[in-house]
C-alpha cells in the first residue's frame, strides 16, 4: 500500500493564519512586556505568565488533541486515509517543540518564583515525560517500513503519547504539587485574572493557537512531500528494474529460443 | 538580562527557528520531488502508471 501522489498546492488561508499569527503574537509581546502591570507580588516575573500558559496549551490539548483524534481516524478503517495519520504526526513534531517551550519557560519562571529550576512535581514531571514520549513517537516514525505499517504503529505510540495528557491536566489535583492550580480559571470557574492581564492572556492563547495552526499546516506539507518522493523514488527504481529486466529478456531470450546455444 | 526576557527570547527565537527550518525543509522536499520525477520512458519500458 502507498501513499497517494497528490501534492497539494500550497493553501491560501494557511498563509493569513501564518500572518494573523505573526501581528497577535506581536501584540502579545507589546502588551505583556509594555503595557501590562507588574503584579502585586511576583512583580514582572509574571509576565512570563503571558506566554507560558498559552504555550503549554498548545503542547498539551491542541497538539495532543490533533495527534490522538488523526490517530484514532486513522486506526478507525472506516475514516481511515493517509491525511490522518501524516496530520497525526505533524501534531506531535510540532507539539514537540511546543512541549520543550512549556518546560523551559516553565523553569524560566520557577527558578526566581520557587527558587529552583526543576523539581520532580507530578506537574513537570508528566510534562517531561510527554515530550520523551513524543520524541520516541518521532524516532518511531523514523523507522523504516511500508507506509501503512509505520502509520498503524505510529497511531498506536500516538495513542500512547495520549494518554499522558490527562495526567498532566489532573496532576495538579491528584496529587500535592509545588505547581499551582488553575492559572486563569479554578474548579468553580472563578477567574484569577482580571483587566488588560485578563487580555493579554487570552490575546496569547489567540497568538500561539494560531501560530500552532500554521506551523501545523506547514509541516504537513512536509509530510506530504516526502512520502511522495519516496513513492517516486520506489516508482523510478521499479522502472529502472523492469528496464534492466526487459533487456534482459531481450538479449537472453534468442539463444534460449534457439535451444540453450551457450550450452555445451 | 532577565528571566522574563529570557523566556521571551527563548520562547519567540525557538519558535522562528523551527518555522523558517520548516520553510527550508518544504522547498528541499519539493526541489526533491522535482528531480525525482521520472523522465520520459523510451519506447517498450513500462509506464508510471502500469506501475501502481
């Protein structure tokens, strides 16, 4: 089984997302650098707290969303088609990196607040372990099989990778941890932030969504691209074989038809 | 410089980074699919689409 040799063009909208990111992730700086107030007692540590968040959103429910749903259609025989399962992994490259940004700016900001850079809190700990596990579904990835058993395992490591997503949301509540609770919201949904911080927080979930949804479509086109040159690939080395076999045919079959004239 | 600039920094730079090593990496796969096309197949060789 291979993959289609469609190669879609480049789309439209992708390019506005990518925009639209690029000026709300502007914005968000401007006001979580200028504008905004320092905080009543972690000073202008908190302006941290303007893209963290939003990072960490992005890495856990957007990209684990993506990757686990792409997984899931894929598996499913029903819905199942190449785009899941390269749209499934692009979410997890991306989550990746987007993972590796919760920690260190994680870090960045509980090293003045807690006095330590890393502690083993269920919270940090889940979150590392999210991004070893996305790592090993990229290693996976890299294996190499026919295209419809790499994107079965794939699916399945996704699924894995998955599971870990529901631990670091509940971490904070099953278990007694250094890292705070809900940033923005508690469990009765009463708001901790309010004003322009309010803004500017949900101007940066806005900003990284978008930006995720570009870096998203992009590295699909990636996927795309290279399992087309490897059809290609296998198609040019299959031609060449058939050639090579055809001449074969050619120059060995007359002396064959004429009774084995090479034959003592 | 302070944390809170270095989280930015960290934050935005890693981010341009990845997305323009993306852009890099599209235009070498498309230059790769464009060499790879097959040229055209003389007389008697099969053709792409007896292939798949």
């Amino acid at each position: 089984m291979t993959g289609q040799l469609i190669v879609p063009r480049r789309p439209r909208w992708l390019d506005v997302v990518g925009v639209l990111g690029i000026v709300a992730l502007g914005f968000t700086v401007w006001l979580g650098l200028w504008i905004t107030p320092p905080d009543v007692v972690q000073g202008n540590l908190a302006r941290l707290l303007y893209i963290h968040p939003a990072i960490a959103t992005v890495a856990l429910y957007w990209a684990g969303g993506v990757a686990a749903g792409g997984s899931l259609l894929y598996l499913w025989p029903r819905t199942r088609s190449f785009f899941w399962d390269r749209l499934a992994a692009s979410a997890v490259e991306v989550g990746a990196v987007f993972s590796a940004l919760t920690l260190v700016t994680g870090s960045l900001w509980g090293r003045p607040v807690w006095g330590v850079w890393w502690t083993w809190d269920a919270r940090l700990t889940s979150t590392a372990l999210l991004l070893i596990l996305e790592i090993g579904y990229l290693a996976l990835r890299r294996v190499p099989a026919d295209l419809d058993v790499r994107a079965k395992r794939c699916a399945v490591a996704a699924l894995l990778v998955a599971v870990d997503v529901p631990i670091v949301h509940f971490s904070v509540d099953w278990w007694n941890t250094l890292h705070q609770g809900g940033t923005i919201l508690d469990p009765g949904f009463d708001l901790h932030v309010h004003g322009i911080m309010l803004w500017t927080m949900g101007l940066s979930f806005v900003a990284f969504t978008l930006v995720f949804v570009w870096l998203l479509g992009v590295r699909y086109q990636v996927e795309v691209l290279q399992d087309a040159v490897g059809d290609q690939e296998l198609e040019v080395s299959l031609s060449e074989r058939w050639s090579e076999d055809a001449e074969l045919v050619g120059v060995g079959g007359g002396p064959a038809s004429d009774g084995g004239g090479d034959a003592p | 410089m302070s944390y809170v600039d270095a989280g930015y920094a960290v934050a935005l730079g890693t981010m341009l980074v990845y997305a323009v090593s993306l852009v890099l990496r599209r235009r070498r796969w498309e230059r790769a699919l464009k060499m790879s096309e097959p040229v055209a197949e003389p007389d008697g060789a099969p053709v792409r689409g007896e292939l798949s």
